[in-house]
C-alpha cells in the first residue's frame, strides 16, 4: 500500500488588505523503489543566504522563511532519514519549488526534458525570472522525460518508473515543461496540478490565473468535478488544507 505525506514547505501570504494564505504542497511518497519526493520548496541554503527572488518575495508578501518548513527538515520530523530520500519529481523549477535540490544530492531528479531546457537555456519570459541558478550546481543525477504517446485519464501522460504507478502530466504554460504529478493510492489518486491551476481559489479572476498559470484551470475544475476519487490538489493551498489532507 503507497503511503504518502503531505508537507507545507513554504508558506507564503499576501500583505493586507489582500487575506490570501498559502502554503506550497510537497508530497514525500513511500514506493517500492525507497521515498520519493514530489517538490522541495527552498533549500536550507535558501534561508541561509536568500536569493533576489527570495528577497523580493519578502518585500511584496508575507513569507515567514523559517527553516522548519524546509523539506529535509520535514523529512527527519517525520522519522526518516534524508538519505532515505532516492527520487525528486519537479513539477518545474522555480525556486519556490525546486530550492530544496542541494539539501539531497544524492537523489535521481526526474523531471520533463522542456522544463530543463527552459531553465538552463536563453531565459525568454517573465516567469524566467524565477528559476536560481545555484538550485543545480551541485550536479544532480538528471532523468529527463519526452512526451511518450501514453495517457493518464485523458491527459497526455507519461509514466514513472515506480510502483505503486506515478504519472508526470504535461500542463504546460505556467513555465515552458511544467507537469503535474500523479500517484497510485489505494483507492483513487492524487494528483498534484502544481502552479498549472488554482482550484480552491474562488476569489482570483480567471484571466488572472490565465495570464500566471497558464490555459489549465478551467479543465482541472472540470476534471475535479468529474472524478472525486482523484485527490486534486495545487501547488499553493490555502493553511486549513495541511491541517488534514484528505487522501
Ligand atoms: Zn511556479
């Protein structure tokens, strides 16, 4: 039986009068193949020494940066060892969600082969901005993945090399190779849509979300709607939702 932890690894809130709360969604997934990580949030170099991005995000939100949230911090208070974790799975590599890389070096990163090659290519849009170089200097152990012709669901899907089974989901737009995550549960799956969709947000106009996250939500809304033994999530939920994770 998969079991799998979710983890709030950087919370992140608006300045008033705004009330927008959020944490960042990072699952650690117990497989056959040893713990699988989908998502880090920032790296405990990050707290050390913040990057610009970091530092502007402190200016124009609220964001704690308290270490504990870090994920190899998270991953010791739930009674396991980091070197335990094997395997990273980006959604994609914006700081916010791949910062935590050099916290376990040892680990095999999968990731879609677009969003490596947007983040080490010519930079070309505004989103570009928030990848961090220094997040990959230390070299990790790279799987890269092409589109491959299979199907989650009908998404366009492509699948890992772990049991129970996992999916990377192509939703590009957010970033040039973003993909959301899919995993086997005992019963149902859960399905990280990452910064492709803000399902549980109610308050943000729609071509708002468009012009940030891409063409997705509007789909996911509805796909959400059709399957409740999918456990849908985004990247960046609101507070309550870590509190109890119904998976
Ligand atoms: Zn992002």
């Amino acid at each position: 039986m998969m079991t799998i932890h979710i983890m709030n690894c950087f919370t992140c809130n608006a300045r008033p009068p705004s009330t927008l709360r959020t944490g960042l969604v990072c699952a650690l997934v117990e497989t056959d193949q040893g713990l699988v990580l989908i998502d880090t949030g920032p790296g405990l170099e990050d707290y050390a020494h913040p990057t610009g991005m970091l530092r502007l995000f402190k200016i124009v939100t609220d964001i704690p940066l308290n270490p504990q949230e870090a994920a190899v911090n998270q991953v010791r208070r739930l009674g396991f060892r980091p070197e335990d974790v094997r395997h990273i799975i980006l959604t994609h590599m914006h700081f916010d969600h791949c910062g935590g890389l050099p916290d376990f070096p040892w680990a095999k990163v999968h990731l879609h082969r677009r969003e490596f090659e947007a983040f080490t290519g010519p930079w070309r849009r505004w989103t570009d901005m928030a990848y961090v170089r220094r997040h990959i200097a230390h070299g990790p152990d790279w799987a890269l993945y092409d589109d491959a012709g299979e199907r989650w669901y009908d998404f366009d899907a492509i699948r890992l090399p772990f049991e129970p089974e996992m999916w990377l989901v192509p939703l590009h737009g957010h970033t040039r190779g973003l993909c959301g995550v899919a995993a086997k549960l005992e019963q149902g799956w859960f399905f990280n849509a990452s910064d492709a969709g803000a399902v549980s947000n109610n308050v943000t106009p729609a071509w708002l979300i468009r012009l940030v996250l891409g063409p997705h939500d509007g789909r996911l809304r509805q796909f959400l709607a059709a399957h409740p033994e999918v456990h849908l999530t985004n990247a960046h939920m609101e507070p309550a939702y870590f509190e109890h994770p119904v998976l």
